[in-house]
C-alpha cells in the first residue's frame, strides 16, 4: 500500500511495471531496445508531482533485470556544445553522462556504450568529449542530424539517414536506450538500431518507457500540465493521441515529439515485420504510473505547485541570460488553465513581504506543520543562513531567542573572509554556517539538536527574494530543499559569478 500521506503506491508500481515490461519482450521474442523517458535516477520530477514515487523506483525495477540488460547512453552533440545543465543537479549533460555510467555500475548494471547523437558538422564539443570517453575505455558511437526528420520517410529510412549512423554493436537481448535529459535523441537511436538490424537479419523490436505524459489521466490533469511546464523549453505539447482515438475510439495522452514521429516508426516496422505491431504511440509505451496513483487530490495540488516552481526558474534563468521570457510565458498560459498564480505557493508572499519591510534580501521556508519560518539579512548573515538557522531552531524546538552561534564565533570568519579570501560580502553564507553549526555542535547540546534536523529539510520548499548565489544554491539543492527565487539580482553588477 502507498504509505500514509502520499499519492501514489510504490510498490504497485514497481510490480505492475515489470509485468508489462517482460510482456513486451516476450511479445517481440528477439533483441528488445527499451527507451527509457525521464530520469533513471533522481527522478525528482517525478517525486514531486507523485507524491510517494521514490527517485530510485525505476533503477530498482531495472536492477531485477541486470543480468539480462545492458545500458546504451545518449547524450547530444547540440546539448554538449550549449553546455546544457540538468537543473536539478546543476551539471551539464555531458558531465551527467559520467555519473549516470557510475550510477548504473554501482548497481550492476552493464553500460556498453554511449552514443553521441544530432552531429551536424565540425561540432568541436563532441569530439573532444568522445576523445575524453574513449580514454576513459568506453564505446564511442556517432549518429548524425537527418536533414527531414522526422517528415522525409524514404529520405530517413535509407542509407543516408538511419544508414549513416554507427551501428551500436550490443550482446544482450534487452538493450535500455537512456540519456541525461528530453530531446537527446533516444528514439532516433533505438530506430536507426532496427534499421540496421534489419540490413543485418537480426530480430529486434522497439518499446518506450516513458513516465510522462501520463496517457491515462485527462489531458487538462495537473499531473499532466506539470510535465508540460517542465519541457517548455522543448516545445513539448501534450496532446490527444489521434492514431489511438482512431484505432480504438478512447483517448490517451501523448506529446507531439512521439505523435510526429510514429508514421516513421511505422513504416519501419512494416518493412522489417511486413506489418506495424502498433497502432498508435500510445501503444508503444509500457507505462504504468497511471494505474498507481492511490490519491488523486495530493497530486493535483503537488502538480499545480510544481507548475508554479517551473514558473519561477524559467524566469531566473532568462533574468540570468537576458533573454525573452519565452519559457516563462508559455508556462503562464499553463498556470492560467489551472486558475493558478504564483501567489498559491505559500512561501511567496511572506519572503517578498519581509524583503519590502527589511528593505534587503529576505527568505521564507514552509515546515511540515505549514507554519512559515522567516530569513532577513543582517550584518552577520545572509538571509538563506538566517532562514536556514531559524527553520532548524524552529524544528528542533529551540527558543528562538537562543543564539545557535555566537557573534564572536562569526566574526572570525568574517575576518578570515574579507581579509585573507578576497571576499567583499562579510556574511556568512550557508555553507559556512552549517559548518560553523557543526564545529559549535561537538561543546553545545543546542547546535547538536540543531544538526539532527538537517534531515528533515528534504522536499521542505523556500522562496527568496533575490536570485541566489551558487553556493546557496547548491547547499539547498544537497539538502533537498525546493527553492524558488524573484527574478531579480540582489546588484545591480553587470559580471556575476553564479
């Protein structure tokens, strides 16, 4: 059963998943290439919007099948050379690919290869990121941009589209296609492999494991909205499958990336099998999340405040970019359909209110009870530090009048700071606190208790009212803490370092 509070039944998931999964492979008997949507590890897209998803639901299911899978992964020639990040984790795709090979090892799964997909020309990135993967004794294959694609059929199923990639040379009869992110060109990878195999005589089928969109909820679901803001930046839409309400008059839920692409994936199948074994692109996915939400009110509301924390990065990153809010407005429109504003997340307000009052940087964090801790900024620390003490004084039920740390425990970091670092801010910012807290903890039984709730920081959600620093940022992140910021610079410096 789902545990207590949640919206979704885990353990369900993980069977009903597996089932369906070896379904699949027995239904195409030879070689099965798996792609798999979404994030294989930290799923916490996922995790927020499914209330009770665990990130590492999916690597458990597929370490069951480790013997009998092998991982291919794929990472964009396009990606490496904009240096995408993950935003989660705040890496980009290329460094992600490494730690996705080390995660996949750590379970005993077998990585054999990575494929470096969309190549267009002299993309200098790739190539010097290959040369870093087979130094490193990894397989290395090129797979190129295909003028037409998706739309040119014969042009693509042919030896100057699917023809022209590196054949990826697998030895297992499940082949799990993977990447760090969207649009990294995973399903153009399982397809060019059938045409290949094809040319080769060798059986082999194609199935797609994809979280999101769920096709089983109503398209206008919050579920469903929430993956729409998160791939906003991809163009992604979420639509009616109109191949699936025409073969069986019901309708399920697709994006348009995989509604574009099926006439090819079709037309492959009727060359290879002599017919299509699918009738839509719902049929090809295997997914089963739909089926294990066990409370459907909790994932609404989760979605709808994962739509609003979308709403907020959007509009950091393009403040940071100086770019148009693009994104941002698209994910407006969403947030309207929902009868949603930003000032339903209910660490909003109070952060901005404090900010005005203070006339400084303010933050605010929601604990579980839903009661508001407050940050502000004041000589000795940064609003994020002064939230991050009071939010575990407040947990750990410490007067609020005790001081965790001593002035004169902070000013000799000061020091050290702007005298001996090159610092021009004093204040101490969240890293430093924490281990000054942990230094004060070994003599003070009120730091100690202090330190034994960092634990229960994860999935807490905090707004600040100026963009974070880098450092802030990725003590929050370590913490699992789900922050928001105003779009707004704290200076107004023209050079940053974020």
């Amino acid at each position: 059963m789902a545990e207590q509070g949640s919206g979704f039944d885990r353990e369900k998931y993980i069977s009903l998943q597996t089932e369906h999964i070896e379904a699949r492979r027995r239904q195409f008997g030879g070689k099965l290439y798996l792609e798999f949507g979404g994030k294989l590890f930290d799923d916490m897209h996922a995790s927020r919007v499914l209330p009770g998803f665990l990130p590492d639901n999916k690597i458990l299911m597929l370490e069951a099948m480790k013997d009998e899978a092998e991982v291919v992964v794929v990472v964009s020639a396009k990606d490496i050379a904009s240096r995408k990040v993950r935003g989660d984790l705040g890496i980009p795709y290329d460094v992600d690919v490494l730690r996705l090979i080390d995660e996949f090892r750590s379970y005993g799964l077998f990585v054999s290869s990575v494929v470096i997909s969309q190549i267009t020309g002299d993309d200098r990135g790739a190539k010097e990121f290959r040369r870093k993967l087979q130094r490193l004794g990894l397989k290395v294959y090129r797979h190129y941009s295909i003028d037409g694609y998706p739309h040119d059929i014969p042009h693509i199923i042919g030896e100057h589209g699917y023809g022209k990639n590196e054949y990826i040379e697998t030895s297992r009869d499940l082949v799990v296609v993977t990447a760090p992110g969207p649009g990294s060109g995973k399903m153009a990878t399982c397809l060019s492999q059938l045409y290949h195999d094809n040319v080769r005589g060798i059986s082999s089928g194609y199935a797609k494991f994809e979280t999101f969109p769920i096709w089983n909820l109503p398209l206008d679901h919050p579920v469903n909205v929430a993956y729409e803001a998160a791939t906003a930046d991809l163009d992604d839409v979420n639509m009616i499958d109109p191949y699936h309400l025409a073969a069986y008059g019901e309708q399920a839920i697709n994006y348009n990336r995989d509604v574009e692409i099926f006439p090819v994936l079709n037309v492959l199948f009727e060359r290879i099998l002599g017919e299509s074994p699918y009738k839509s692109p719902t049929d090809m996915g295997v997914n089963m999340a739909g089926y294990c939400i066990s409370n459907d009110e909790v994932c609404r509301q989760a979605s709808k405040q994962e739509i609003i924390r979308r709403y907020f990065k959007a509009r950091v990153d393009e403040v940071a970019q100086s770019v148009e809010p693009v994104v941002s407005d698209r994910i407006a429109l969403l947030m309207g359909q929902m009868g949603i504003t930003v000032h339903d997340r209910p660490v909003v307000d109070p952060a901005c209110d404090l900010a005005k009052t203070t006339k400084g940087p303010a933050a605010a964090m929601e604990l579980p009870d839903g009661s508001i801790v407050l940050g502000k900024t004041s000589a000795l620390l940064g609003s994020s530090s002064a939230l991050l003490l009071n939010a575990l004084k407040k947990l750990a039920n410490i007067d609020p009048e005790i001081d965790l740390l001593a002035a004169a425990t902070i000013k000799p970091i000061q020091e050290l700071k702007t005298k001996h670092l090159g610092s021009k801010n004093p204040r101490l910012h969240t890293d430093e606190v924490l281990i000054a807290l942990a230094v004060a903890a070994t003599t003070d039984p009120h730091a100690q208790l202090a330190m034994d709730q960092l634990p229960h920081l994860r999935g807490l959600d905090v707004h600040t009212s100026v963009i974070l620093g880098s450092v802030d940022e990725g003590i929050f992140r370590s913490l699992g803490v789900q922050v928001t910021s105003e779009p707004v610079f704290q200076s107004k410096k023209l050079y940053r370092k974020r």
